[in-house]
C-alpha cells in the first residue's frame, strides 16, 4: 500500500484553534443532512430474497454468483474451520446450504461492506483503509471468540465486529467533501471520536440492522460495561476491540483484561479461561478470515 503524506497541521502558535470540521459536521448532524453511506446493492439484494417465502439456497445463489469475487469468498469460508464439514464445498449453492441462509445474508453483507469505505481525496482515502483494516481485524478476532464460545454465530460475530466504527465512515466522506475543512488532523480525529457513535447509530437504524448491533456501536470501547444481562455481540466486540489494541497502544492506558466485565462473562463459555492463549493459538484463522474480507 502506498503510504500518504499526513496533511501539513496548522498552528498559528495562538493556542488550539477552532474545531470548523466538528461545528460543520455537528450542524448537518442535527438537521439529520449528513450523507449516510447506502448499504451496498448486493447485500440489499439478498436480503429482500431471502425475506421471500420462496427463498432457497438455489435462488440465493443465482444473485451471488454474479459476483465471481463474492462466489468465491462464499465457498472459501464455507471451508474455513468456522463452518467446515467433512465435504469441500465447491459451489455457490452447496455453500449456502451448509451455512444456511441467515448466516448467508450475514457474511454476505460484511464482504460487500468494503464498497462503503470510500474516499478520492488520497489523504482521506488512506484514512479510510486504515478504518477498514482496524474494522476487519475486529470482525476476525469477533468471529473466532464466537466461533469458541457457546451461543454465538460466527457470522453474525464478524458482521457486528465490521460495524463498530461504522459511525466514522461518513465523517470521513463529509471531510472528502470539505478538504478545507480537513487539513488539521486533530481537528479530524477529535470530530471522528466524538461524532461516530451518533452517526453510527443513524446508520445501523437506516440499514435495518438487529436493534442489538446499537450496543456494539455505542459500547465497543467501553471497557468496564456490566450488565445484569447474559454476553451479548457488544461484548464480543468490545473484548476483540481490546485485543486488536494490544501492541499498538501504551498497555498500560488499558485496564487489566481480567478486569473486564466483558471477559468475565465470555470466558465462562470458552474452553480455555484465557482468551489470549485462544486467540495466540487461533492467529491463522484470525488471519485467514481477514484475507477472506480483502
């Protein structure tokens, strides 16, 4: 990947200037004028097919073999140790089956979500594929820790994982819309974690996504989140959230995972009691699940 130059910060030396970036978006927020992304037409698609009565995995395949990249990604996973059986799966209606079509619909819809993560400017392009890496690696780590956990889908895990952030996604195309606006990088990321829980939660609405996937936009980093409530997907999400950190930020400004309300719960239903050596074991999958994604 082709590294981009960060824009040159602007500092007048008279103390932190005015947030334009934060006001304007703030403003097209509440007269609900930020642009939403559109959920991508194939995703869509098959969503209204398999709400049909008549859906099967024979018409759904019809639809998603259009999409040779997508066919393939579809009977990749289907082989993948989150879903192997004793056959290989070799075609597009034999994968369906066996992952059934909810969960289908699931892993569809994540693989087209890269389409959104779009930009032309060559700045606020690198910052969306660096949005997408983070959301991917989430969703992989989500999909194994549901995938050895008790009571979770995969699928569902993975999908759940790719949209915590997706609140950030149109911040991001207002700031490709308004590069004026966008030249102060701190400007740009105070607005992205103020603003991507609202955005986020407008988008998940406007999709028609599970009411439960608002939790995981609202609640993936909030660490010491407890509920009187059995694991859920926001806890899922959060907990590979504070995995895909560790390495990359100061340890010591995260709290101790045995800490974590989250983990607490979740643990009770892995094999193991460290989701660590889980994860440590599991990193080909974790890999191989986020190639699939591209």
């Amino acid at each position: 990947m082709q590294e981009v130059a960060e824009p040159i910060i602007k500092d007048s030396g008279a103390g932190p200037a005015e947030n334009k970036l934060l006001q304007a978006c703030c403003k097209d927020l509440e007269k609900n004028a930020l642009i939403l992304p559109t959920i991508p037409e194939v995703a869509f698609k098959i969503r209204r097919a398999i709400n049909d009565e008549k859906a099967n995995s024979t018409k759904i395949a019809r639809i998603v073999q259009v999409d040779l990249s997508l066919t393939a990604r579809l009977i990749k996973i289907s082989n993948s140790p989150l879903y192997r059986g004793r056959k290989t799966i070799e075609s597009c209606p034999e994968a369906i089956t066996r992952l059934g079509l909810k969960a289908a619909q699931d892993i569809i819809t994540a693989f087209s979500l890269k389409t959104v993560f779009a930009a032309k400017s060559p700045f606020i392009r690198h910052k969306m594929i660096e949005l997408w890496t983070h959301s991917s690696f989430v969703a992989s780590i989500s999909a194994v820790l549901a995938h050895k956990a008790k009571g979770f889908d995969p699928d569902r895990a993975m999908l759940a994982g790719l949209i915590h952030d997706i609140g950030k996604v149109p911040i991001l195309i207002f700031a490709d819309r308004h590069n004026e606006l966008a030249l102060n990088l701190n400007h740009l990321n105070e607005t992205l974690a103020r603003l991507h829980k609202p955005t986020g939660l407008n988008i998940i609405r406007q999709w028609n996504f599970p009411a439960d996937f608002e939790d995981v936009v609202t609640h993936s980093e909030n660490w010491l989140r407890d509920t009187a409530k059995p694991s859920d997907y926001a806890d899922i999400v959060m907990l590979a959230q504070f995995h895909s950190l560790i390495g990359k930020v100061d340890i010591k400004t995260l709290p101790k995972i045995g800490s974590l309300p989250a983990y607490k719960k979740i643990a009770r239903h892995l094999d193991a009691n460290d989701s660590i050596a889980i994860l440590d074991i599991a990193k080909d999958e974790i890999e191989m699940i986020q190639q699939i994604l591209g």
